[in-house]
C-alpha cells in the first residue's frame, strides 16, 4: 500500500490507491494579473471533474469553486451535487469561454487531452494546474512550458511528490555530499502490475467488438484530438493509460512521480541518449513490462549521470549494501549510488530516503535543511495564483521532465537507442520523430 499523500487541509495521510478509487480555435492570448496576494478565494474551474478531478477538488474546497466540466455526466454526478452553484459543462472550450469569473484551472481529464485543454485556459489567461504526465506528447510538454512562462500564469504538475518531507532530503543530503558525487540512479514501479495483476490493460489489442455509447457519455469529446475508434469500456473509465493514444503507462504514470526528486536533486534537464528494452511491443498499447535507460551529460559541478528506469514487476539489481535479511520494496522505489554512499527510498515519489545499510542511516549527522518546506501540494499552487512563490513542480520543471519520459516511450515504441537534440527537438531518426507528436482530429489544435 503507498504509504501517504500531502493533504491541503491537514497533515493525515490519504492513501495513493484511495487517490485512484475513489482546441478549439486558438484565442488570442491574454494575461491577466495575479489574484490579489491573500485573497480569501480562488476561482476555480475543474475539467475531468468525475475522475481524479474529484480527488483535486476535496483538496481545493477552501476556494470558490465555480465552474465544472466533464464528457461524462453521470460520472461527475458526486461533483456536481457537492458544488450545486458551479456551472456545469461537456466541452471545455465552451466553458472557458462563457466564464469569464474564472481565475484557475485544474486539468484532470486522460493524458491525451493535458496539452489542449491547459493550453486553452492559459490563453485565457488562467493559471493552471494539471495531472501528471503534462502532456502526452514530447512536442506538447515543450510547448505548453513554453505558453505558461510567456503568459506569467502560475502552475503546477499533480506529481504529488514533489511536496513530501523525503523529497527535500534527498536533495539536501545530496547536495551536502553525503554520498558523494552521484553517477548511477535506478527507478522503478510496478505499474501496470500491482500484487501479480494488472492494474490497467497493456499487451493486448484493440477489441473488436463496438458496444453503444452510454447515454451520459459524449464519446466524441472523451476521444478529442485522438484519432477515431468506436467505443468500448477497455478506455474508460481509467482503463486507457495503457494504450497508445492515451496514455504512456507506467514510466508516464509513475515514472513522473518516482524521478521527480531524481531531477530536482540532480539538476537535471534534457538526456543525452535514451535507450530501452521491454515484453513484446504491440501496435494498440504498451507494453507488460519496459527498461528504460538515460544518460544524462554533466551539470555544474555533477558528473555525467546514467538513470534506469523499470515497471512492470521489474527491480533493479540487489544492492551490495542491503542487508542480507532485507528486500527490495517492489511496488515503488529509487536508489542513488553515490562514489561513496547509496540512498534507498522505499516508496513512491521520493518519501523516507534512508541511507543503506541501516548502520549508516544510525550514523549519518543530517545537514541543515536548507529549502524551504511545503505548504502542501495544492496549497503551493493556490499561494501562487495569489501572488505567492512559484509552485514546486510548475511546468519549468514538470515541462523538461515530462519530455524526457516522454522520450522514453519513445524509444520503448520505436525499440532503438535514441541521440537527443533538445534544441532543435529531433533524435536525427525519421520513425522515432514522428512519435514526438502526431497531428489532431480536425477541430482541435495547440
């Protein structure tokens, strides 16, 4: 079981598998001014309000919420009769034009629709937050950072992470040397598996059979900018991460909650290569298991770096420190491998780093703590929009680390050793560029 979740209103821990139970014409772009720092309420409109959105909104009901939009209506139905007074809506873009009260969204539909629907609200002017991974594409994540800086919005990526106590002492443990220069990372996930099953399908096909659309569903809208398929309950609701025109699987679900921390203590930005290998490759969805493996050139004063990422029930190697009577934590993990050191962190997104063996950890003076410590994920962000420090994860940081995720499944989908060139957005391979975006169902765009 994931251990726990920030919670905006209290310091109780929420459960991560609770989190998951439980373009219109462009606008011309528009910056509006911060909320007045202090400001009692937010403005908050939610789009994807019946999913993960609803989780989003219990951690945001201290603001005014006023405005909900969701492809289904019967799924959102919980939302809707907890916020009587919001405005109701189907299609984003029509709600972000009607209301004009609007100060804040949060984007919570399928990874398919991050990019359009953040890129809307921001030239409307409105800051953002938006689920984890940004986008689904490398070409979207970049764009959509690049939106967000221009217009002077505050944002924020839903990889929780970011905001736990462990996080910062990765980075401040690191960054004071405790175990020296950092060469090697391993991360892992056991999505799309959890306890020996699938938790969403992937390595399977598109099924043939076209049952009717539910009457509270607007499938059309649910499917956006994808290209058509006909219905059927193997997408949704939350059974689409695995398939290619949705979603990015397990590195694109938890790869962004579990490196995170990887990337803020070791500055990283774009990789250099990017390399992979998995279980059979299908032409509908991901595959049951992926190897991932980035390196990374050097920064400031950080050797070159090489990251290996592993889902699908797959570990890394044992490490020599681990004692002898102690196992591997299979659900989420990371290690550091320091020239003198390895941190463990048994969890997910970067919660109770230890040093290994434990007889180190009983040692080890901590140094000083040195950032500043979360509010709260979603407090972050709502302090933001009112004039407040950038959000943690704002897409400067979750835009560059989306991409290379991204990237990842790129080399999963294409099963070649990818060189990347950040500036010009090309890995110099024509099969693996074309996955870097694809081109929209008419009637959307960025």
């Amino acid at each position: 079981m994931r251990k726990h979740e920030f919670d905006i209103k209290t310091t109780h821990a929420v459960t991560r598998r609770s989190f998951l139970k439980t373009a219109a014409a462009a606008a011309p772009l528009v910056v509006l001014p911060h909320v007045a720092f202090g400001q009692s309420k937010l403005n908050i409109a939610v789009i994807g309000a019946g999913g993960r959105g609803s989780e989003d909104l219990q951690q945001l009901d201290t603001e005014n919420i006023v405005a909900l939009c969701d492809v289904d209506q019967d799924r959102a139905a919980g939302a809707f009769k907890k916020y009587p007074n919001a405005k109701r809506y189907t299609d984003f873009r029509v709600m972000l034009e009607k209301e004009k009260g609007i100060e804040a969204v949060v984007v919570a539909t399928p990874d398919h629709t991050h990019a359009v629907a953040a890129m809307a609200a921001i030239k409307h002017g409105k800051h953002v937050y938006c689920e984890k991974p940004l986008t689904r594409t490398v070409r979207e994540a970049r764009l959509l950072a690049k939106a967000a800086r221009e217009a002077k919005v505050a944002t924020q990526m839903g990889n929780q992470g970011m905001a736990f106590e462990g996080n910062r002492l990765i980075n401040e443990w690191i960054w004071a040397g405790a175990i020296g220069p950092v060469r090697e990372v391993h991360g892992w996930s056991d999505r799309p598996t959890h306890e020996g099953k699938l938790f969403w399908a992937q390595g399977v096909e598109r099924p043939a059979e076209t049952p009717p659309v539910p009457q509270t569903l607007d499938w059309d809208l649910w499917l956006g900018l994808a290209p058509f398929r006909p219905y059927n309950p193997a997408y949704v609701p939350f059974a689409w991460r695995g398939w290619w025109d949705f979603g990015s699987g397990g590195l694109g679900d938890m790869g962004i909650h579990n490196l995170a921390p990887v990337w803020s203590a070791l500055k990283l930005g774009a990789p250099a290569t990017v390399e992979s290998s998995s279980t059979l490759v299908y032409q509908e969805t991901l595959p049951l298991a992926t190897l991932v493996h980035y390196e990374f050139p050097a920064r400031e004063d950080m050797p070159p770096v090489r990251l290996h990422w592993y889902d699908g029930g797959m570990i890394p190697p044992r490490p020599a420190e681990l004692e002898p009577d102690r196992e591997l934590n299979r659900e989420d993990g990371l290690l550091f491998v320091g020239d003198s050191g390895t941190i463990l962190v048994e969890g997910w997104g970067g919660e109770s780093p230890r040093l290994i063996p434990e007889s180190r950890m009983k040692d080890f003076v901590r140094p000083p703590k040195t950032l500043p410590r979360s509010t709260g994920h979603w407090a972050e962000w709502v302090a933001a929009c009112k004039g407040g420090e950038p959000a943690r994860s704002n897409f400067d940081f979750a835009g560059p680390l989306t991409e290379a995720v991204l990237l990842g499944i790129v080399s999963v989908r294409t099963g070649k050793r990818l060189t990347w060139d950040p500036k010009n957005m090309t890995t110099g391979d024509a099969q693996a560029d074309a996955y870097l975006h694809y081109q929209y169902r008419d009637g959307w765009s960025l």
